[in-house]
C-alpha cells in the first residue's frame, strides 16, 4: 500500500556526547539539524499537518532472544554486527536508549498522534509515527558519524513497501523501542515490547 506525502527522517546521536544529527523532509522539500528539540519539532510539525513520519533513529533498537548465546550472535550478524555484539553495540544501546525516550516524550508533548512499530498498520492507517531502525553496511570509527542522507534515501528507495528490504528478523525479540513507546504514553498495549522495528540498510 503507498502512502503519499510521507515524510522520512533519520537521526543519528554521537554515543560519547549525545550530540544528533538528522535529516529528513517530503518529497516536496528537505530539512535538517544538530539537536534533539528541532527534530522533536520537525516531527510534530509534520504530524499536526496530518502528515504520515517516518522516523529512523541508528541505535540500536532491539535485541534477539533465544535459547543459547550462539543464536543471539547470529541475529547480530546479520546487521553486520551493528547492534547484536560488541562493546560499541552495547555503548550504542544504552546512549539511545535515553535520547529515544526523551525525543518521543518531547514530540508527545507538541502532538498526540498514534505510533506503529509495524508497516502494514501504519500503512492501513495512512498517519502517525513510523519507527525504524537505520543499520550501517559497516561498523564505523569511534565516534564516527552516520549519513542521516543516505540513511532516508535508502528508507525511500525500499518503498513502497519497505518489509522487502527488512535485514534482520528475529523469532523472539525484547524491543527496547517498544519499551520507550510504553514509557512515553505512544503505546498501552505490553506487546510491543516484543515488537521488533523494521530494519533497513544504509546503502
């Protein structure tokens, strides 16, 4: 199902200052920034104009479960070992965590707006906040930054349906942005604590 009129965002925080990057916008215009408010602005802008977002963020947003350490590794590599292992994985992890929550508590804040962590529901409703996970083709210097351009492009160019390019599916699964959609009021439901985001590559 197309959605028209989406507007794309990705953000990409430095995991040692917080500092973010992201860019975005429609197919009619692009927008940009380097801090957290303008983002969650961004975001509610769109929203308040009826207008579907979807936003990517590359932190880390879930993590495999299974029954042996091996299966978890394997999950992991298959983003290329992004997220799954590592000591910059786990860094990743917890420095997203909270700017996650805070950037969603801020837009709930400026516009109520119902969120998805699945495509067909958000595609089936045409509106609201898309959540998605950017993963990189590689593992990239300490502190290097992520290309929040290429990022959305390579959202854009999965649609419309972008479950085609998902590149990491999981059995089971403890999603820790469906813990931060529960913790900021977007969700009720617990079940999508086991809900794991979409996952596009940076290509």
């Amino acid at each position: 199902m197309t959605i028209t009129d989406l507007a794309v965002l990705c953000a990409d925080a430095d995991d040692q200052t917080a500092a973010v990057r992201w860019y975005g916008g429609t197919s009619g215009g692009e927008e940009s920034g380097a801090d957290w408010e303008t983002l969650a602005q961004a975001v509610a802008r769109h929203l308040q104009a009826r207008r579907p977002v979807a936003l990517g963020l590359t932190c880390p947003l879930f993590t495999a479960l299974g029954h042996e350490p091996a299966s978890l590794k394997a999950a992991g590599e298959g983003a290329d070992g992004w997220w799954g292992t590592g000591e910059m994985a786990a860094s990743a992890f917890a420095a997203g965590l909270s700017n996650v929550v805070w950037v969603l508590r801020r837009i709930r804040t400026l516009v109520r707006a119902p969120a998805f962590l699945k495509w067909a529901d958000f595609a089936h409703a045409r509106n609201g906040l898309f959540v998605w996970e950017a993963a990189m083709t590689e593992l990239p210097r300490k502190g290097g930054a992520i290309d929040t351009r290429a990022a959305v492009a390579s959202f854009r160019d999965a649609l419309p349906d972008p479950t085609q390019r998902n590149v990491l599916s999981v059995e089971e699964a403890y999603s820790l942005i469906g813990s931060a959609l529960l913790r900021t009021g977007w969700k009720s439901n617990p079940a999508v604590l086991s809900t794991p985001p979409l996952v596009i590559r940076i290509q």
